[in-house]
C-alpha cells in the first residue's frame, strides 16, 4: 500500500475535511480523488491510475509524493515536530522513520537547529510508538546522539537514556514471551542504577528509571503494589519539578496506577479513575492505544455498553476499518469482546478480522485471546465437535508456548472450557479445585473470560442432551 493510501486511511472525518479544502487541482487532484474513493480498500493499482489520469508512471509517482506533502500541510501545517508526532500518534512508523531521515538531512542547511533539542524529542517519540515498531537499535542510536549533543552532559543524564532504552527492551520481552530469562539481570542493573541516582540531583532521569523499574514490576513481577509505588514516586518528582516535565508524563503514571486498580481486580475504582483521566487529558491520550483499550475493556467488564461501544469507536474504528496491524488488532478483539453475548456471528467475525491483522511474531497475548474467543464462538452457537477439536489444538498450543496452570489464566479458561463441552455436562461435577479458579477468573483481570464461561455453564446445563451432545 502507498504512503498517501496509508496516510488517507487513518485520517479522522475532521481531518479528511482540511485534506478537502486544500487548493489542489487538476491531474492532482484527479489523482487525490481516486485514492479517497478507494479509502480501506484494496490499494488501487499504480499503472492503471496512470493510465486513467493520462500520465507517465513517472509523473504518476512524482504526483503521489507531491500529494503526501500537500495532505501533510493540510493536516499538520506547523509539520517539523508536530508531524512527527502526528505520525507517531497515527501509528505511521514508515512515514515517521522516512520524515526523521528527510529532516535529518536538511540538518546542514539548517544552522540555527537546535540539536541537543531535535534529537531528545525524536528520543523521546520513539519510545511512544506502538509495540510492534519499538526498535531498540534505533532507540539506542539516537539515545546516543542526543548524549553526544548534550551539553554539559552528566552521568545523569545516562542514566536517563539507560533507563529509557531498558524499559523499552522489557516491554518487547513482554510482547514477544522471549528472553525473560533476562529481566532479572535487567532487575539488578535497575536496582544498581537506583542506588547511584540516590546521590544525583536529578529529577528527569529519576523519572524515568522509576518509569523502567516500574515497568519491570509490571511486565517481569506482577507486583501492582510495587508499581503503584514506583509510579508515586514519579508522579511526585513531577509535582516538585512540573517545569521539567511534559505534562502528559503525569498523565501516563496515573493511567498505569488506574491498570494496576484493573490488575487488582478494582474494576470500579479502575473504570472511575480512567474515566476521570480521559475526561480531563483527551488530548494528551489521543495516541495511546494501551490505556484506551484498557480503558474501553473496563467498560465493557462493568457492563457500561453504550460507553462500551463508543469508546472503541472513537479510539479504534478507524483503525480497524483500515485494517491497521496494532492498533486494528486491538480494536477488533475489543469489537469480538463486546458483541460476544450480543451477537455471537458479528464477534466472530470480528475476531476472524483480527486473526488475518495479528503479527504473530510480537503480540502473542493476541494470539492466545484469538483463539479463545473462536473456540467459545462455536461453544456458543453449538457446534461442540468443532469447539471440542479447537479446545484439544489450542491448549497444546498454549502448552508449548510456556503456559501452564500456575502461570496462566488462559489455560483454566480453556479447561473450564474443555469440561462444559463433555458429554452430559453439570457443573457439579466440576470439583473444588475448577469451581476455586471459576470464581477467581470471575474476580481477575481476565474477568470477561469469567462471564463468558459462567454464560456456557447456563446454557449447557439448561439445554436438552441431545443438543449438547454430537
């Protein structure tokens, strides 16, 4: 897909409406038009637009760069900065890294830049992209020459780039399931980087090793008490300094305080405390796709469904409808947990949609939801030979991916799963031990899961045999 589709696609109908009143004419604007009209779907084929508009490829592909510019400075006319992190925020990795290397080489023609300044912001935009562009080279290397443009530069001010690129090395290892063995020699660096700013005068780099440190509490522990501490702590370093700050760095410690109330099982606490952070902070949370999927799924878990629904279609309609990888895949398991017991064949097909958009490399959390949510499809519309072969596949597959009793949730709710689907079912027959994580599922984090199943064990004990059973 071109960067013009790609840039159309993800644009708000406020936004397509600046691209409009631009001044654009013409072959142009011809051009403009056709890639408007084929908006999330098929990207049209470049010889034939050609060929329709009655130019060369060559001047068909110039148009199309020309265009881009243009949609940009319609969008974001400040561009510099602010279209960085309009892009960012767009989940628009490939036209971010593209403009960072054009505004890069324009450096020299540029004396007046400020570069200590231009490489500390694109530092810092680097870390707020999705999950599945966060590149730690890439970090690295420009953590490296915002140190190398850093004047008066201290040790502090490595500790800070130290702990920003750790924190990003423990949200992939959380991502992708692979090499945790290393958090907890990550955890001793973190903690030897603690004791050292314990004599440092520096508020920015305590901030952000309490940001890492929570992170590994979070990612690595599971321990929310020690993340709402850490986050405390940053929440006051920023109330003594606001000056040094951004202000939406507070904003996103008080969102990771209310996902911990969600950790704990504090679903009302958590749902009002998010409530009260995106009714006050809209915009500093524009591009946050985590909080706003956990904020939507609270709502969904305390059955707030007109809330529900708009929520994930403000924050993920688009991206969905686009069929954006990341944020799309979030938005349609988000659409498959709301339609679950609404209409089972519109969640499906939203989970079917976010099964074809998963990268299955990165987000293995997912994987794993994908196929629960197919294999309880079928359990819900009866089709038990087909969910009974899915429950067999999907927990060996769990299986080898690590999971096991002790360690996951998902594994019980697929062997609750596997018991509801037996012959002559009764949930009497479930014994202590099913009924004990029964109700702890119900009083989890993975509570919608809890719902779903104590839904199946209505419907299975209330139907006839010879329905259940095939």
């Amino acid at each position: 897909m071109s960067h013009l589709q790609d840039f159309l696609n993800v644009l708000t109908p406020s936004e397509l409406a600046k691209v409009n009143k631009e001044r654009i004419i013409g072959v142009e604007k011809s051009v403009l038009d056709i890639y408007l009209s084929n908006r999330n779907k098929s990207n049209p084929d470049a010889e034939e637009i050609a060929k329709t508009v009655g130019i060369s490829n060559t001047h068909y592909y110039k148009i199309c760069s020309m265009l881009l510019d243009k949609t940009y400075q319609a969008v974001v006319p400040q561009k510099g900065y602010d279209l960085l992190l309009f892009l960012s925020q767009k989940d628009l990795y490939g036209h971010f890294t593209h403009e960072i290397m054009l505004f890069e080489k324009q450096i020299d023609k540029n004396p007046d830049l400020n570069l200590e300044e231009f490489y500390y912001n694109i530092f810092m935009l680097l870390q707020k992209v999705s999950a599945a562009d966060l590149d730690e080279e890439l970090l690295e290397k420009y953590g490296k020459k915002y140190l190398a443009n850093k004047k008066n530069k201290t040790e502090g001010d490595e500790i800070m780039v130290k702990s920003c690129n750790i924190n990003t090395r423990l949200t992939l290892m959380k991502a992708t399931k692979k090499k945790q063995e290393e958090a907890h020699e990550i955890a001793k660096e973190l903690l030897e980087m603690e004791k050292k700013m314990a004599n440092i005068n520096y508020p920015k780099a305590s901030f952000y090793l309490n940001k890492a440190l929570s992170t590994y509490y979070h990612q690595t522990v599971g321990d929310p008490k020690m993340v709402i501490s850490y986050q405390e702590k940053s929440i006051d370093l920023y109330t003594k300094n606001s000056k040094e700050f951004d202000a939406s760095l507070l904003v996103q410690a008080n969102c990771r305080i209310a996902e911990m109330l969600y950790m704990d099982s504090r679903f009302e606490e958590a749902y009002k405390s998010y409530t009260d952070l995106f009714t006050k902070n809209e915009d500093k949370l524009e591009s946050d796709f985590y909080h706003q999927s956990r904020y939507a799924q609270l709502a969904i878990i305390n059955n707030d469904d007109q809330k529900a629904i708009k929520l994930i279609d403000k924050y993920f309609g688009v991206y969905v409808e686009g069929k954006k990888q990341g944020p799309g895949t979030m938005g349609a398991l988000l659409y498959a947990k709301y339609y679950m017991f609404k209409d089972p064949e519109q969640s499906n097909k939203y989970t079917q949609l976010a099964k074809r958009l998963i990268n299955k490399n990165l987000f293995v959390q997912y994987e794993y939801e994908i196929r629960m949510l197919e294999n309880i499809y079928f359990a819900l519309i009866n089709d038990v030979r087909t969910a009974r072969t899915l429950v067999k596949k999907n927990l060996k597959f769990m299986y080898s991916k690590g999971l096991n009793l002790r360690n996951s949730d998902m594994i019980y709710v697929m062997i609750l799963l596997q018991e509801i689907l037996k012959p002559h079912f009764a949930s009497y027959r479930f014994g202590i031990r099913m009924n004990t994580k029964l109700d702890a599922l119900k009083k989890s984090y993975a509570v919608i899961y809890g719902k779903i199943i104590n839904k199946l064990i209505e419907q299975y004990e209330t139907k006839p045999k010879e329905e259940v059973v095939s």
